[in-house]
C-alpha cells in the first residue's frame, strides 16, 4: 500500500495558547489529533500526553510483534492522563479529545478510535463522510429521545462533552473499521476545522486534488478566514495505492 500523508497545526486568532497535539507516523501507519479541553487546567499538557502515551502503546505493540489494539491502548492513555490530573490538577481533572487510527497493511482497512468531539472524515469518489460520531450532550439527547426519552437540550450545553481522554469512568472504547480503497482521503481534524466549515466546504478543498499538506494549508487557512476562535489542527492521509 502507498501513501501521502502531512500534518499541519495552527494556534489560531484568539487563543494565548495552542493545546491541540498531532501524530503523523507513516512508518506505524498511525496518525491521531487530540484537544485539550478548555476551561480545565492543563489541557495542552493532557494532549500532549495523551499522544505519548499513544504512541508508546503503538511502539510495544510492534516490538512484540503484535497488531495494535486500540481499545486497550486508549485504555492505558486513559490511565496515563488520570495520572497526570492527579498531579497537576486534582480538584478538577482535566482531559482530551483524542481521534486515532491506524492503517493495516494485512486487509487494507482502517481502525478507528474516537472519544471526545475530534473528527476522522472520509473522502472518497467525491463524496465526504463522517466516521465519528461526536461525543456531546447534542448527540446524547438524540440518542435519549430516539429511545423515547423525553429530554431537553439546553442549546448552551450542546457543544459539551460526554466523553474525554482522562475520565474517572471506564472509556468503553468503540473501534470501527473500513475497507480502503485507492484514492481515499482520510482527515482527522479538531474542532477547529470542523465547527469553522460547513462539510460541502471541506469536500471542496478535499476534491481539488492537490497534495496532502497543500489541502491542510488551505483549510486551515479556511478556518482562520472563518474567524480562527479555536486551534486548529489536521492530519491528512491520501491512498495513492492499495
């Protein structure tokens, strides 16, 4: 399997600091983005460790010869940034966003991990799909009506986070996976690409067919001409060959 892959990362026009982190690993096929919640202390520090951690899980795994499992890994990130929150902020916890996967040589899929509000989409034969679902009280009230519950959403908690990397609770960890084919487009992204666009928008800029890092540039430049509220950050991915 071949492919092209970049990363690119922006603080923003607002913010004092950027607490968005990344990975790019062509040589593990393993590529994440994790944002550190505001409003908690430490966040730019939960993510950075969050994709430590991930990738240390990732690093063992291939010394042992062993395929990555991304529900065990994310539970050990999630320890390792329950740890840190017990050392830097113990009052009130702190935690991440964290959107991994890896690509598998063997069957040629994807395996894909999300907890929190970051988002993996897919391109492909110009049509754009969201893998993820977000975990926010939005979402949970869906959920919760479609069930037949009979539940309010308040519209300033509708943005706010079920689930985060560095919860006290266990994650429940949901992978999924997906075929590939040539030619398909992968982008993980924080909010701060995907709240700034409308999705025909990140579709546009996905099809033009430039290189992986030329289309990162134009959408992050998309999201600052947008406003720039947030960091911003994305991993791109394109299949050049199954």
């Amino acid at each position: 399997m071949q492919l092209s892959s970049a990363a690119q990362t922006d603080i923003g026009l607002l913010r004092s600091e950027n607490e968005d982190r990344l990975l790019r690993d062509d040589e593990l096929r393993l590529y994440a983005v994790a944002d550190g919640i505001g409003g908690l202390p430490g966040g730019a520090e939960a993510a950075a460790t969050a994709i430590d951690a991930l990738l240390h899980e990732a690093r063992t795994a291939r010394g042992t010869r062993k395929a990555l499992n991304l529900v065990h890994a994310l539970d050990e990130v999630n320890d390792t940034v329950r740890q840190l929150a017990d050392r830097l902020a113990p009052e009130t916890g702190l935690g991440t966003t964290l959107c991994v996967f890896a690509i598998t040589e063997k069957d040629k899929s994807l395996h894909l991990a999300n907890v929190g509000d970051s988002r993996c989409y897919l391109f492909r034969a110009g049509r754009l799909q969201q893998l993820t679902e977000d975990d926010t009280v939005e979402n949970e009230v869906l959920h919760r009506r479609a069930r037949g519950e009979d539940v309010v959403l308040e519209a300033r908690y509708r943005n706010a986070l079920t689930r985060c990397i560095g919860q006290p609770m266990p994650l429940e960890t949901k992978v999924s996976h997906h075929a590939l084919q040539s030619g398909d487009q992968l982008l993980l992204c924080s909010d701060g690409i995907s709240r700034q666009m409308e999705d025909a928008d990140i579709a546009r800029r996905l099809g033009a067919g430039l290189a992986p890092a030329a289309v990162l540039a134009a959408l992050i430049a998309d999201s600052l001409a947008a406003g720039g509220v947030d960091n911003a950050t994305g991993v791109l991915v394109r299949i050049d060959a199954i």
